[in-house]
C-alpha cells in the first residue's frame, strides 16, 4: 500500500471509530478524542444553553474563531456555529433571535 493509501485509511478508520473506540487506543488526552468527545456531548445534547460572554466585545474579530460553552451538555461549539444554531431555534421556536443572542453577547449599553 501507498503511504497516501495508509495515511487515507488510517484517518477513515479514525473518523468512524466512537471516541470510547479511540479512546481505548489512544488516551484520553488525544486531541481527536477530545474533538469527539467534544461533538458527542453536542450532538446528544437535548438543548443547549450557552453560557453568556458579557465581555465579548474586547475579544476583537479573533472572537469568530472562539467558542462558547454549552451549559446543559458541557460542549464546546464555535461562535458562528452556535449563532447558527440559535437562529434555526428561534425560527423553529417563534422566538427573537436578537433577544436571545442578546443574552449571551449584551448590546453595548
Ligand atoms: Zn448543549
């Protein structure tokens, strides 16, 4: 085999396997179990609840690459990612999306 064709395998097998499945392979410090575990807790997570950053406004643009913490699940999730996800909500939910993000990232006051 290749090491292209290695490489390409080895990855795949990575990318199907649980984090439980790596994790009994590689630790728990691994960094792709720690991003599986990390998509796990979001993916079964029943409703997230993203703890507000009040301070958001000092983060800059570097803010679009952070993340912010789910309360309910103990997940991670990008900001852009997050906003998306809020959206849809209040779609689904009927609810205001600026009111909601409002209570995670404040309005200038
Ligand atoms: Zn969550």
């Amino acid at each position: 085999m290749t090491d292209f064709k290695k490489a390409a395998t080895g990855l795949l097998k990575v990318a199907t396997m649980t984090a439980d499945e790596l994790a009994s392979r590689k630790g728990e410090d691994d960094m792709f179990v720690k991003i599986k575990r990390n998509s796990e807790r979001l993916s079964n997570c029943s409703g997230h609840d993203f703890e507000p950053q009040p301070d958001w406004r000092s983060k800059g643009w570097g803010m679009l690459d952070r993340t912010v913490h789910c309360r309910a699940c103990g997940g991670d999730m990008k900001i852009g990612a997050a906003h998306d996800y809020l959206r849809g909500f209040a779609h689904g939910s009927g609810q205001d999306l600026k009111s909601i993000t409002a209570s995670i990232w404040p309005p200038e006051s």
